[in-house]
C-alpha cells in the first residue's frame, strides 16, 4: 500500500524479513487463530478472531487481534490485522499495526487453504 504506515522503513524492512524471506501461513480454530513462519508447525503470534467493521475499509471483515498472544507487550501491543474471506478456501488479507487507515494498514495478502 502507498501510505505514511506502509512507507515507514521499519515496517517495510520486517514485513520483507518476515513475509518475502520466509513461507507463512495462519492456522484458525473456533475463536482463535496463530501464525506461523517456515512451517505449520513453528506457530507464533496467536491470536483470538472476531467479525466486525475494518478499521481501515468500509467493509465487514474479521479482525485479528492478539492482546490474548504469549508475545512480548511491545510486539502484542504492536500487531493488528484483517481478513475477508472471499469464498470457502480464500481470503484477502490486510497486514499491519495496531493504527489507525493509513498509519496501520500496509500490505495485502492472500491465504488460501490448504
């Protein structure tokens, strides 16, 4: 996204480290959810899932929040996204920090399932 938060050299080194290096992926359960990097098995980040209005379109979508994550406070406090599923084995995701448009959304993804 072209945006002050996306633009910011923080985020955008991390998000290269993060999601260009390595393979990811989100596993969701009843309520609650983890990401995982490298492989399913090496989970990080979990989080509690809710349906609700985006922070940063004009659309229903379902927030991810980790407030709930073993994380440490600053990266917990930091971490906010969004998915709208787009059918039953895809999903438009938006990823970024806990701001509001403009400041917290900084990149699509897609997840498919697998």
């Amino acid at each position: 996204l072209n945006n002050p938060g996306a633009n910011n050299r923080f985020n955008i080194l991390s998000q290269w480290a993060l999601f260009d290096l390595s393979p990811f992926g989100i596993n969701f359960y009843h309520g609650r959810g983890n990401w995982y990097f490298v492989h399913p098995k090496l989970t990080t980040g979990e989080f509690r899932w809710r349906r609700q209005t985006s922070r940063w379109r004009d659309t229903e979508t379902i927030g991810l929040h980790y407030d709930g994550s073993q994380l440490p406070n600053v990266i917990r406090n930091l971490l906010y996204d969004e998915v709208k599923p787009l059918s039953g084995s895809l999903m438009l995701g938006i990823g970024g920090t806990n701001a509001d448009v403009n400041q917290g959304d900084h990149f699509f993804f897609a997840l498919c399932r697998t």
